[in-house]
C-alpha cells in the first residue's frame, strides 16, 4: 500500500502545475514565430516569458515553506526544583542573578534567609561584607568561579558568618549562581550530640573508661551506665545534682578508686576534659555548657576486648572527633613513644600547624630535655598506669618553660601514652606585655628620679655660669669657656626633658587641635632632614574627629618618627625608599573586630608613619621604647627618640604599636608605627590668650622674698639671683626653717612671696605652704620642681600657685618672681578697690 501510494504520488508530481506551464510557454512561443516569423523577436520574447516564469515559481516556493519556529520563553521552574533539592541536601541557600544582578530564582534556604526582595551581592551586611560580595561577583564574572570565607552578613534578624562561592553558568555563561553555607561551629555541634548514656558511653565502659559530665560546681550533670554501676549500684541511676567528689576517694599514694569499691577496686586515672564550645544559658539542662568538664575515669587493669561491634566503632571515632576539637591540647604516643595522634590544640602549642607531628615526642624540646622526656615517656607507657607532669622547653620557645602532662593509657588497645599541653601562646604573649609594661613603668619611675636630681645639679650649673658672665664682657679669656660650659649644660637639661618625656612627667599644654593640621606644620621641616632620594608621602583620611594634645609635643612626636624612619631606609642599603604618613578615622565598631587586649573600644583618629626600611628585627620590637636602647652605632643616636615618642603618646591619652609591612612571602618590607588618639567629644573650648611677659626690669618696687630649698648650691644661685634684681631674701634649707622665718617676722610685716620647692627631707613644700596659708591665705607662692607642672597640680592641689620648672637660669627666675609679684600685686589692688 505504502509503495503504490509513493508512485500514485510521483506521476501526479510529473503532470502537475509545472508542466501545464511548461507546455503553454512554448506553444506561447510558436505562435509568436508563425506571427511575425521574426527569429530575434521572438527570442526575446522567450526569454521574458521564461524569467517572469522562474520568478512566479520562487515565490510560490517561498510562500509554501512553513515559517521558522519562534524559541518558547525561559522555563526557570527545572532550575528552581534542581537548586530546591540541592540545597535542602547540602545545606545550602542558593541564588541565581543575572548580569543587571536581578535575581532570577532562588530555593527557600536563600529566601527564609535574606528574604525576596535581596539580590547578591546587594544582601543585608556591613560594608566590608558589602565590598567583598562585589568583589566576588566582579572575579566570578572574569575567572568564572570565586569563594570566600568568614563573611558576616545579617540573616534571620541576626549576623552570622557564611561561607560564600559563585559561579558563572547558563547558555552565554550570563547567569551567575550563589551558594551560601552558614558556618556553625562544628566543636559546639558535637559536644551537644554527646550521649553518655546512649551507645558511646556503653562502648567506654566496656573498655575501661567510665565518663561523667560535671558543672563548673563540681555537680554531676550526666553519667555513663557503667559509672553509675560503679558509683551507686545502679546502672539506671542518673546521679544528676550530686557532688562528683563524692564518689571517689584517693589512698595515700594519690592513686583514685571509686569510693564504693573502696581500696579493693582498680585504681582509676582521672582525666578531665573542659567543654567550653557551648556558650552559657544556650543549652538545656541536660547538655554541655561553658564551664562543664568530661571526666574520663580509665581503669588501670582493664585489657582490649576481642569482640569490636558496629557502636563501639562508631563510639571510638566519636572520641577520635572529640578530641580533635578540644581547647587542650592532647596528643598519643605508643609504648616506644612514637605519635600516633595529636590534635589541632596541641599542634598549636608546639608551633607545628601545617606541619604535623614529628616521629617523637622528644623532636618538640630542647636538647638537654630530651633525655628526661624520653625516659618519663618510656616509664608512664610501661607497667601500672600512671601520670605526671614535668616542665620542659619547646624548641619554639626555649626561653619559657611549659608543664607537660603524661599520663599512661589502658584499655584503649596496646599501651600507650596520653600528653596534654595547654595551649599557652596567648598566655605568654600577654604575660610578655605585663612583663614589658612592668619593666616599662619601672623604668619610667626611675628615670623620672634621675631627671628631677639632675635638673637640681643642672640648676647650680647654668645659675652659676649666669653669675660668671656678669662679671666678664665678650673678649675676655674666660667668657667663651663660660658660654661652653653654659651650651653644654642646656644640652643636658634637653635629655632630662626626654627623660621626663619617656616617663610621663613633663608639662604638656594640650589643646583641641586636628591631626593634619600639627602635620602640616612640621611636613617642611621633614622634607628638609629626609633628602633628595627619599619620597615624602601624606595622606589624610576624610572626617576626622578631633584631638587633645599638645601640638609642639605632638610634632616632636612626628618629627622622631620620621627621623628613625630615615635612619632606618639608611641603613638598609642605597639611601633611597619612602615614608608615608596617613591619618585614619577608626570607629568604635572596628576596635572591637580588631579583638586587642590593649586598645579600648572608642573612636579614634590613627595616625601612621610607615617606611621601607626592610622592618624590624623580632629581637627587637620588644625592646623599641626602651630608653638609651638603639640599633645605631655608637655616637650616632642615644635611644631616647622612640622612648620620647612613646612618652608624649601616653601622657596624652593615646596607644603607640610598632610593627612590620610583609610581602606575600611574609618578609618583612618596612616598619609601621600606628598611634591611636581618642577623639575628642564635648565643646571646643577657647584658647586663652597669653599673658604679657614681665621682666625684673619692668618690676621695680622690690619686695621681701622667703626662699626655701634643700639643695646648697641651688638655693645659692637663687638667693643671689634674686638679691641683684633688689629684692630682700631670706633663705633657709627646709621647710620647718621656712615656718620659723615666717613665725620670727611677727603678724605686722609677712614676706611678699614664698619661693619654695617641692621635694625637701622633713616638711615638704606643700606642707610649709599650707601652713602658711592656714595664717596668710593671700600669700602668693612659686613652686620650683624638676617634675611635670601638671603632675604637679593634680598632687599638690594648692590654688593661686605658681610654678618655675628646672633648670632655671638666673634671668629667667628673676623675670618669673617680677611677674608673680605683680599679679599679687594687682589681685591686691582689685580686692581692696
């Protein structure tokens, strides 16, 4: 049927519309020829007739031909169920967007987390979260895949860390799918499924090993069936609430047996686990919390079973699991002290992260422990088990010794050797800055005593130089010695101003002032000490808070960093690099994430001096702002450069840390000092206008002065300092002879001003003054200190002082003593008008 059907079809194709046509044109062209028997015109006529012919021909073809199928709409219903069921598997909140970042479709895990109407990388997150999510979209787009880890975005009215990759898919790769994990803590998920009472803790009984969960407290929280067998008689007790002391004793020879068994029992090595991945009042009663502890009682004279059955192994990999996710670190070794296990902890501890174990324990210490420490590993993995610490000195710490415990293990296989270490390096890294702070303040008070007896020989110094060269005239043989001996005793009251500086006792003028404008000002100066081959960068961070500091102190501040800065760039070969200094605006929010033990949470305006020097040796950061400590040759530097800096920071309120710049081998490029000031919040106040200065010279009316110092040659040079500038003196060594000075002149003629200092054996200054005030309450009285004014004021608390810092030189106490008097003498006036 189908073949006749086939030929049926064939001759109706040989005589159909085609070959009527056919015929007609040539029968169309006879007739032309009969006509006009004219050969040419009739071959034109053909050839028309035969190309209008074709022409009809294609077009009918043209308009029989079915017309192109249009594609079907995207279907995105396939793509949601896929992305549906993967991520409901993996745990997953899937997204994809296209190139205008439109989400396209999304399974429920992304939609219950960030809702609908959010789109990555526009998802609810703080900036930094914001940035690295168009980061990711930006590398995804070029590279066609990026990841991140550990990024904080908002989900569930709550932050949360995730972990992000995307992908470019689709057709024209111009899709790009979002995968979002949540990142839980694996350590809390698995102390929460700890079941002692299920499978695990049957498993550990039936090798050896009895478990409880106890409370900060010392309260039993939860018990193994074969604890509360051996504790109480009863498997099926739960001994929840009860004192977990209770139900041990110990023998004379510190060995632990179940206080029901009594002496007759197995000794037990107590081994105690702290659970603290659960955060407190986050879990139920019945699981782990921050503060409880795993007790692991192994029995010593337990064997290994023959018969291994699918719990026990299932319980031994979750021990193996635990232990892995413990804070302590925990390590096993076989009876000829080979490693078999250490954890990440313990990994830590020995500074092996990345690395692994060695073959032997004794690979971790030095030299003269190795011995020991193989002889207590060979000694606890033989014979009755046994336990014991010793203090040993890793080879990545030689310098701090640390306790190992050792403890021999049965019941667990063929004998071996547990070794606990805690994980100590933030431990030790905050008792070395304890230590440094220590040392530190220490030193700041000693150098402080040194300053103040050193201005007082100072003082005696450059007042008798000025009484010299009183006598003598420019020319003479003697007066350039004297002017020597005067410059150089200046240049010692210099160091004892840095001395004071390093330990926080000089006087500071604060002011409410802006970082780049202090910069501003010492910026020539910089450029003129750094020379042609090294650049001078500054850049200022926009909307910095004010700050409260002396602006001339702050620019010494500066003006050292950038000098070791340079010295630094120096010294490292060829002279050339660069140093920047930026200023940053740091928010309370970023002080937090920073998570430093040092630095309050406040805002602060940074400022950091940076330079390519080649870095700071380890050996050498904590050392830096130690005073007279430097790196230099000798006479080129006397380390009180960065001690000043450090000083002058503290004093006024703010945080100085040195560190090194690394490349991406971790070699380090250059240093980076960073100093944190608060910002100042509250009103502005007003700069008080100077005082006009008064000289002896503009004071003529004299006056009747009581001086009182213990120091001879100090109090020779003021008395006669102040006799030639006219005033009447009377001197005395202390001040219970300062009282009977004043007590001898009677009610009727008191003195016109005491000039006194602070620190004398016996009465002290203050003390004298508040005497004399008790009497004179006007009386006006000049303090002469070679400490801080301010400290000063904040101990003494006297009003209406004045003060006088050594050392002085002879013009400048006759010009301070000719200005206090006049104030007196004007508040005189003022009150009686």
């Amino acid at each position: 049927m189908r073949s006749a059907e086939a030929t049926d079809g064939r001759d109706e194709g040989a005589f159909g519309p085609g070959a009527v046509l056919v015929a007609a044109l040539a029968l169309s062209i006879a007739v032309v020829y009969l006509a006009t028997f004219d050969g040419i015109v009739t071959l034109v006529y053909a050839a028309g007739t035969a190309a209008l012919l074709a022409g009809a021909l294609a077009f009918e073809r043209l308009r029989r031909e079915p017309a192109a199928e249009v594609p079907p709409a995207s279907d995105w219903t396939v793509t949601a169920a896929a992305i549906e069921g993967l991520g409901a598997e993996a745990g997953e909140a899937v997204a994809i967007t296209d190139r205008a970042n439109r989400l396209v479709c999304a399974n429920s895990g992304f939609i219950d987390a960030f809702g609908g109407d959010s789109a990555p990388p526009l998802l609810p997150a703080e900036r930094p979260a914001l940035e690295a999510l168009t980061r990711l979209a930006r590398e995804a787009w070029r590279e066609g895949h990026a990841a991140a880890e550990d990024l904080s975005i908002a989900a569930d009215g709550s932050e949360a860390p995730w972990q992000v990759a995307v992908t470019r898919a689709g057709r024209g790769e111009d899709h790009l799918v979002w995968r979002f994990r949540r990142i839980e803590a694996a350590s809390a998920a698995l102390l929460v499924d700890l079941d002692l009472g299920g499978p695990f803790g049957r498993m550990l009984s039936r090798a050896g090993i009895e478990a409880a969960v106890v409370s900060a407290d010392g309260l039993v929280r939860s018990v193994s069936a074969g604890f509360a067998e051996r504790a109480a008689g009863d498997e099926s007790a739960t001994l929840v609430g009860q004192d977990f002391v209770g139900f041990l004793r110990s023998d004379e020879r510190e060995r632990i047996f179940f206080a029901r068994e009594g002496r007759g029992g197995t000794p037990q090595t107590l081994i105690d686990v702290p659970l603290t991945d659960t955060p407190p009042g986050k879990a139920p009663a019945s699981e782990p919390v921050a503060g409880d502890t795993l007790m692991l009682l192994v029995d010593s004279g337990v064997g290994v079973g023959s018969s291994w059955d699918g719990a026990m192994q299932a319980g031994v990999a979750q021990l193996d699991a635990l232990l892995s996710q413990l804070p302590l670190g925990l390590a096993m070794t076989d009876r000829d002290g080979r490693f078999l296990f250490g954890n990440e902890a313990f990994l830590r501890s020995v500074d092996r992260e990345g690395r692994g174990l060695p073959s032997f324990p004794t690979d971790l210490v030095v030299r003269e422990d190795k011995a020991a420490l193989s002889d207590a590993v060979r000694r606890h993995g033989r014979g009755p088990a046994t336990s014991g610490d010793m203090a040993v000195r890793l080879v990545s710490s030689p310098e701090e010794p640390v306790s190992m415990g050792l403890a021999g293990v049965r019941g667990l296989g063929e004998a071996s050797v547990l070794i606990s270490l805690a994980d100590s390096t933030q431990e030790n890294q905050l008792r070395r800055q304890v230590a440094q702070a220590t040392k530190m303040q220490a030193v700041g008070q000693l150098a402080g005593g040194v300053a103040h007896d050193f201005n007082n020989v100072l003082t005696a110094i450059i007042g008798t130089c000025d009484l010299m060269l009183l006598r003598h005239t420019p020319g003479d043989s003697d007066y350039d010695d004297i002017q020597q001996i005067r410059a150089n005793s200046n240049r010692a009251a210099a160091l004892t101003w840095q001395l004071l500086a390093f330990s926080r006792q000089q006087t500071l003028r604060p002011e409410i002032l802006q970082l780049p404008d202090v910069v501003s000002e010492v910026s020539p100066l910089i450029k003129r000490l750094l020379g042609e081959k090294i650049t001078y960068y500054v850049q200022h961070d926009r909307n910095l808070g004010p700050v409260r500091a002396d602006p001339q102190q702050l620019g010494q501040v500066i003006m050292n960093l950038a000098v070791n800065a340079r010295d630094a760039i120096q010294s490292s070969g060829g002279g050339a690099g660069r140093i920047s200094l930026l200023t940053r605006s740091l928010q309370a929010t970023e002080v937090i994430k920073l998570g430093s033990e040092v630095l309050p949470a406040a805002d602060y305006t940074v400022l950091i001096v940076q330079d390519t020097g080649g870095g700071i040796p380890p050996h050498v950061l904590p050392k830096l702002f130690e005073p007279f400590f430097t790196t230099k040759e000798r006479g080129k530097g006397i380390g009180l450069g960065l001690s000043t800096a450090y000083g002058i920071v503290k004093q006024s309120g703010g945080f100085i840390f040195a560190d090194n710049l690394l490349d991406k081998q971790g070699r380090p490029t250059g240093a980076r000092f960073t100093i944190y000031f608060p910002v100042h919040r509250g009103e502005v106040p007003r700069k008080r206008e100077p005082l006009e200065p008064v000289t002896s010279s503009d004071w003529s009316a004299g006056g009747r002065i009581l001086l009182v110092e213990d120091e001879d040659m100090v109090r020779a040079v003021a008395e006669r300092a102040l006799a030639r500038a006219g005033y009447d003196v009377t001197a005395c060594p202390g001040g219970e002879e300062g009282l009977e000075a004043l007590g001898a002149q009677g009610e009727a003629e008191p003195f016109d001003l005491v000039v006194s200092d602070v620190v004398m054996p016996g009465m002290d200054g203050p003390a004298m003054v508040r005497a004399i005030r008790e009497k004179h309450p006007d009386m006006p009285v000049l303090f002469m200190s070679g400490y801080a004014e301010e400290q000063l004021r904040k101990d003494i608390d006297i009003p209406d002082m004045h003060f006088i810092a050594k050392p002085f030189s002879v013009a400048a106490i006759s010009d301070k003593v000719a200005s206090v008097m006049r104030i007196a003498r004007k508040a005189r006036a003022d009150a009686s008008g």
